[in-house]
C-alpha cells in the first residue's frame, strides 16, 4: 500500500477512535443529568464511531498496509449543557470531515483509486452527519430555556437513536 495513503488512513483511525470516546464521554454526562433520550443517542453515535473506526482498520490490513491501534485523549467530564454538547459534536464534525477530504486529496494525488472510491462512503456519511448535528442545534436553539420542550426533545433523540440502532443492525452484519 503506498505508504502517504497508509499514514493518512492511520491518522483517520485515530480520528474516529476519539469521535467514539468524545460520544462516549457526552453520552456518560447526558445519563447522570437525566437526559436518558440523549445519552441513548449519544451511547448509539459512540458506537456508529468504533464501526467507523473499524471498517478503516480493516480495509488497510486487507490492503497489506498495517492498521495502527491509538492512544485516545481523554475527553471531557463537564459540558456546559445541551447546547454546549452539540455545538462541540458539529464543530468535531467539521474537523473529520476537513480530515476525510485531506485523505480524498492524498488518493487523488497518489492515484490510489481503490482506496478513493473507499473513503467516499465516508464522505457521504459526513455528509450527514453534519446536517444532523446542525438540525439538533437548530432545534434546540428554537427550544430555548423551555422545559416541556426539552423533554420532547429528549424523547425525539431517543426515537431517533432506536431508528438508527435498528438500520445500523441492519447494515453492519
Ligand atoms: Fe465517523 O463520522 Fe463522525 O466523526
């Protein structure tokens, strides 16, 4: 395997290792402060992650490459609030998705097609998941300090988190 595409590949385990744990450490704060809808989704995303992580650690073994397992920085205890969360989850996002069109780049200039036409689910699925983290921030932004519409919104996540479980089962046998 060319060994730029390799190391970038590597850099982006890492990235989706520490997208997990972040996930993880949001989804932990969500459960002790009661928010039971948002630490389910944010426990669900955790996971989507790890399988992220994964299917890039594979692919690069597959390839004769070989996958580098990393260290993860600790994320943090403490949110200032929901808002606080999702702002930091789209502002993360934005940061892989930087990081996937750098690695689009690198096989272009590598003429490293296979792993092209490989990292382009990626790009699609940054795709959506910043359009998701910035329709939970529109939806809370609109919510405001109002209770009763926190706890829906608590509720939505959790629907969504358990439509999300059964399409992810579903996908990634
Ligand atoms: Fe792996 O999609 Fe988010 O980070």
């Amino acid at each position: 395997m060319n060994t730029r595409v390799e190391s970038a590949l590597n850099d982006q385990v890492q990235k989706e290792a520490s997208s997990s744990q972040f996930y993880l450490a949001m989804a932990s704060w969500a459960e002790n402060n009661g928010l039971n809808g948002t630490a389910k989704f944010m426990y669900t995303h955790s996971d989507e992650e790890r399988f992220h992580m994964l299917k890039l650690v594979k692919f690069i073994n597959e390839r004769g490459g070989k996958a580098i397992i990393p260290a993860i920085a600790l994320p943090p205890k403490e949110f200032n609030g929901l808002e606080n969360v999702f702002e930091l989850l789209l502002q993360h996002e934005i940061m892989v998705t930087e990081s996937i069109n750098n690695l689009v780049d690198i096989c272009l200039q590598e003429k490293d097609y296979t792993t092209h036409n490989f990292v382009q689910w990626y790009v699609s699925e940054q795709l959506e998941e910043e359009a998701l983290a910035r329709s939970v921030l529109d939806k809370l932004r609109l919510i405001g300090g109002d209770k009763g519409g926190m706890y829906m919104f608590d509720r939505d996540l959790e629907n969504a988190a358990i439509m999300s479980d059964a399409s992810n089962s579903a996908t990634q046998k």
